[in-house]
C-alpha cells in the first residue's frame, strides 16, 4: 500500500517543486531585464534616448534627485498598448527609478504575470508588486483609463540614506 501511495505522491511532489522553481526563475527574469525595454535601473540617465530634465527636487525631502521625461518612438508601445509617459528619476544621475504609464488593458498584467509570476497584492495600497533584492516592480491603476508600471532600485534607495548617514557622521566627527 505505501509503495502505492508512493507512486502517486511523488508527481505531485515533483510538480510542487517545479512550481517553486518556476517562480523562482520568474524573478530572475525581473532582475535580469532590470527595468523597461533599453532603459535600466543604475544607468546614467542622460544615456537614455529621449531624455529631457524636467526638475531637480528633493527625493522624501531629503535626498537631491532629479526628474526626467523621457520621448522616444521605441518606447512609445508595449506591444499594441500606447504608452501614455515614462518618467525617469535619478539620484547622482543614476536612474533610480522608472515610472511608464500605459492605456488600461488587461493584457499587461497578463503578459507581466507570464514573464515574472504571480504578483503579491498590497490590499492597503491596491497595488500588485514582485520584489527581489535588487528590483521592485509596481503594477497599478491610475484613473479610470490608464495604468502606472514603476520600476524601483532598493540598491541605490540605500545608498541614498549610506550618503546621508554618512555626511551626519561627518559632521559629527567635526566637533
């Protein structure tokens, strides 16, 4: 009887495993891509086809950062969906973050989905994301009509806060 069971579990083991490595390998894939089509988290932003500075400003209040819009006929569509605007923000004109806002359709989270896996739903927020260590993506509605994809760099968020720390215990030494 248990080599019965046995013969049964064992697919479904091997099919439970297999689930796991397949997300697993969905993320890989988020980190490898490391932001929209040619334009990459860390990258400078003025390597960027299209790039126009629109402001400087503080990131949080804090942190010196500026915004970019970026126009380009490569980035016009995902596929057959129009591509409303991309923003690009950089910190020490490294891009830190991609915000491309898109026309409402359901193929995206479709297409999203079959390239990272199942994305993890913030209720609160009413926002899907995937994460890793290296790269965030956010995946909302922004109106009625459009939808918002935005690309985050944890690294460069960190290395954000390492400068500021680091210019307080400069001062702090000074004393």
């Amino acid at each position: 009887m248990t080599r019965h069971l046995l013969s049964y579990l064992l697919p479904v083991l091997a099919i439970v495993m297999g689930s796991f490595g397949a997300a697993a390998q969905s993320i890989a894939e988020l980190e490898k891509r490391n932001g929209f089509k040619d334009i990459q988290l860390g990258a400078p932003a003025d390597s960027v086809n299209g790039v126009k500075m629109k402001k400087e400003f503080k990131e949080k209040d804090q942190y010196p950062a500026k915004l970019y819009e970026v126009s380009h006929p490569d980035y016009e569509r995902i596929g057959e969906v129009k591509v409303k605007e991309i923003f690009l923000k950089s910190y020490r004109d490294m891009i830190y973050e991609i915000s491309v806002t898109t026309d409402k359709d359901p193929r995206l989270m479709k297409a999203l989905e079959s390239l990272y896996g199942k994305a993890e739903y913030d209720i609160k927020n009413q926002i899907y994301f995937w994460k890793s260590d290296s790269i965030i993506l956010k995946f909302q509605a922004t109106g009625k009509h459009h939808l918002e994809l935005t690309y985050l760099s944890p690294p460069l968020f960190a290395r954000m806060k390492d400068d500021k720390n680091k210019k307080v215990n400069d001062i702090a030494n000074d004393f």
